[in-house]
C-alpha cells in the first residue's frame, strides 16, 4: 500500500516541479483595454458549435424549438433590412432558460456564428455576464455603448441576477443598445434537480430588467446535464507526483492551490482570461475546500475562463470537485455561480486525467 503523500511532502514536490515549470501565480498579465472588446468572441470550446452540429434530443422537444427559433431569428439579423420603415421594426431579443449543461450556450453560440459568418466577425459580440460588466468598468457605460452599438447582435451567457447593482447597470446597457436596433440574446440556469424551479430564473429575469422585458422572447430548453451524463463512479484522487509528471508537457502550469488562489487576488477579474494566454494545462496540487466566498467567486471565474478555453485542469488533493465549496455557499445567494463552476470544473478535470496514463 502506497503511504499517503504529506502536506510536507506536497509543499516538496511542487516547489521542486515549479523551478523547471511555468505558474499561474507567476504571471502579471497586462491587458490593453481595447482587447476587452475584440475578446468578446465565442469561447474556444464552442468554436465548432454551429446550428447543424446541435443534437436535440427528442425526449425534450423544447430543444428542437429552441434550435428552430433561433434559426429564424439569425435569418432575421442577417436579412437586409428593406422599406422606408424597416429601422422601426424593433431588433429581435431572446432569453434561453434551462438548466445546467442542456445546450444552451452551444445554441447561443451557433446564433453568434451565425450572424458573424453572413455578415462579418466584427458584428457579433459574445461575452459572459461578467465580461461586459468588467468591460464597463474598464471603458466606461458609455463608451461601452458605442462601442458595442457597432454590433449587430450582442449575446450575453450567464446572465446573473445575484447583484442587484450589477443586473441594473446590464439592463441599462441592454435598454441603450435595444434602443439603438442591436439584437440580444442571452442564457441564465436554473438549478440543477430544483423540482418546481424550472421557470423561475425566467420570472426573475423579466422582473428584473423591467421595462425591457416585453422586448424579450423566452425559450424553454429543458434536458440533463451533458457533462454528468457519463460519470457513473467517482473517480480516485490524482496524485502529486501523477499531477506532476503529467503536467510536464510545453504549454503546462504548476500551482500549489493556495498559491494560485492568493494570486487570484492581486489580478483584476477582467485579466484572467489573459492569465491563460499560451496555456494548454492547469495543474494544481493540495487542493482543498474554499470557504472564504471572496476567495470561491474569483475561483468561480477562473473555472469559466478555463472552460471557455477548453483547458483541462490536473488536481491533487481533493477526491473530487463536488467538495470544493461548502454547503453554505451552496445554498446560498451565489449557489448557481457555484453549481456551474462544479459542473464545468468536473468536465475539464475529466479532461485532465485522461492525461495521466495511471488514472485510465
């Protein structure tokens, strides 16, 4: 039997692999602020996503509807707008509603490549929730206006209402550029294995963007989670040492956990995404419980920057993800930000060990 690793032990090997390797706590990146606006592309992870490669599953007809509606809407943006009153016509506005790892965003990106290939890259922004509030923070509200006005579509993925500050300051961007004939789109989630939740994330949208809620058109898009489907056991912890070899490849980094974590703290949420330039895998050793929630949200955002990169992660430490959070935090005002990190964490620590030739 195969003594178990000490925090000693882990403090050694880590420090020994990091004076050969690159780290994530070791870089400083410097973004210019332009590149926050030709950053809001779809995510490397859907870049093949496209109407005809989307699946719907026939046991939930709403995905069928979903994908045919949204068909229509992209021939509506991309259609030449013909007649003295076709600027009158508003600009269509839709919310896809469901539930974690059904297709959403595949269904939001194909619409965003849709637009982008018929009538150019630069007429279609894509971006998370968190993204366009960084950029505004950055740029300013109304530079932020102008320049996402150019734009013939703007889609918005994970659309929160967990800050009542944060949702007013994204209803009035999206009230600015309805107003000045720009398409939206946008995603939220209900919780996973929420009976009676379904439409309720829905509800709070509407309400919540107030007087632009008769713009919008909801779609339904029910189903399970696509990340989950396969995982029938819960897989034996990674060891130190397998992280370590595993991760000595070009492109890899190396963090001890509370390492990167104390990092995370010194780099603006916005940056993080550049964090990642050239990386190819994150491998994290001693990995833990995060109970401070300052420290889980600004980990929450680097699981998605992760995962709309498409960059597996290594992880030693903790036996699987689903105890990376406490059970406050998961019952808690951000608990969805929270079930999404762990379903997007799990779908890229999958990838990861399929690196570690031991682990398969």
């Amino acid at each position: 039997m195969t003594a178990p690793t000490t925090d000693a032990q882990t403090a050694r090997t880590t420090e020994a692999a990091r004076t050969t390797q690159a780290a994530l706590s070791a870089v400083r990146p410097q973004v210019p602020v332009d590149r926050l606006v030709t950053d809001l592309v779809p995510p490397r992870h859907f870049a093949a996503a496209r109407f005809a490669t989307y699946r719907a599953n026939p046991a939930h007809p709403s995905q069928g509807v979903a994908l045919t509606r949204l068909q229509e809407i992209a021939q509506q943006i991309t259609a030449p707008r013909r007649g003295l009153f076709a600027r009158r016509q508003p600009a269509p506005a839709v919310y896809l509603d469901g539930g974690f790892g059904v297709g959403k965003t595949h269904l939001l990106t194909s619409l965003a490549h849709a637009v982008g290939e018929a009538l150019g890259p630069d007429k279609a922004a894509y971006g998370t929730f968190v993204e366009y509030t960084n950029l505004v923070g950055a740029l300013g509200f109304l530079p932020t206006v102008e320049a996402l006005a150019a734009k013939k579509l703007v889609c918005i993925d994970e659309f929160e209402l967990d800050d009542a500050g944060d949702t007013t300051l994204m209803s009035r961007l999206m009230r600015e550029l309805a107003d000045r004939g720009v398409a939206l789109a946008a995603t939220s989630n209900t919780l996973p294995g929420a009976l009676g939740e379904g439409r309720f994330a829905a509800q709070d949208f509407a309400r919540e963007i107030k007087a632009l809620s008769d713009r919008f058109e909801t779609l339904r898009v029910d189903g399970e989670d696509y990340r989950h489907r396969d995982v029938v056991t819960d897989p034996e912890p990674l060891t130190v040492d397998e992280v370590a070899a595993a991760a000595a490849r070009p492109g890899a980094t190396l963090d001890a956990f509370d390492d990167l974590l104390e990092h995370l703290a010194t780099v603006h949420p916005s940056r993080y995404g550049a964090l990642l330039d050239g990386v190819s895998v994150v491998a994290l050793t001693g990995v833990h419980p995060v109970t401070a929630q300052a420290v889980a949200l600004r980990l929450v955002v680097l699981v998605d920057r992760l995962y709309d990169r498409d960059v597996p992660v290594l992880l030693a430490g903790a036996g699987d993800t689903r105890g990376l959070f406490t059970e406050e935090m998961l019952a808690g005002g951000y608990r969805k930000k929270y079930f999404r990190a762990l379903s997007r964490l799990g779908a890229l620590a999958e990838e990861g060990r399929r690196l570690v030739p031991s682990a398969n």
